[in-house]
C-alpha cells in the first residue's frame, strides 16, 4: 500500500473512530506465508488496532494487527468492487474517504473488524463572526 494512501487511512481511523482505535501504525513483524508447498517469512508493517471500549462481541482491550501485504490485497479487491474509487484515487490519495478506509479494513481484517466511522456535522454559528 503506497505510504500516502496508508497514512491517509489512519488519519481516518484516529479522527472519527467510535470504538477502536490506532495503536500502532509503523510496528515491523514478521510472517509466514505458505506458498507452493513451502513457507515464506516476510516482513511486513502492520496496522495495530484496539478496542478501547466494548462493542457488540469484542471487549475493550482486544487488539487486532492488520499486515501492510493484508491491506494490500483488500486495496486492490476494493478498485475492482468500487468504480468510484478507482477514479478518485487515481487522482490523489486525499480522495480517500472515511467509508473507503473503513471498508478496507473490512476487507483486510476477512469481515471481522467493523470500524463504525462517525463523521460529526460542523455546527455552524448562528451569527458569523465578520457581522
């Protein structure tokens, strides 16, 4: 996942989370892959997720990690699912939206973690402040 798009992700995770949140998103580990009969070990960035309170099954301290190549595949399933997407992030990686990050990482994660991302409406003054 290109380092732009990745970070743009977090950002998301951490500024309209609900219920977990970013524990980590620069942590090296290493993986064993199978591949052909034999096992690979890669290392990979991993995206570390807690839930900081409890929510429907998961309990407040439960942590996932999401490996960098996990979040790689779930890119690329997601552009071939939403049209949209494609297209904007063709553009920018700033195009990437709360609801994007949010189903990638429902991608990455095989359907377990729900992130639940709430964008809370600007309020808007009565009276601006330049009258």
């Amino acid at each position: 996942m290109r380092n732009t798009l990745y970070r743009q992700m977090v950002y998301w995770i951490r500024e309209y989370r609900t219920w977990i949140e970013v524990v980590d998103d620069n942590i090296y580990k290493e993986y064993a892959l199978p591949r052909n009969g034999h096992i690979d070990y890669i290392v990979s960035r991993t995206l570390v997720l807690r839930a900081y309170k409890d929510k429907g099954p998961y309990t407040k301290g439960m942590t996932w990690t999401i490996p960098e190549y996990a979040l790689d595949k779930a890119l690329a399933t997601y552009r071939k699912q939403e049209h949209t997407f494609r297209q904007r992030i063709k553009k920018a990686a700033m195009y990437l939206s709360p609801r994007d990050a949010e189903a990638i990482i429902l991608l990455a994660s095989h359907n377990i973690v729900r992130l639940e991302l709430v964008i809370l409406p600007i309020q808007a003054r009565e009276k601006p402040y330049y009258l």
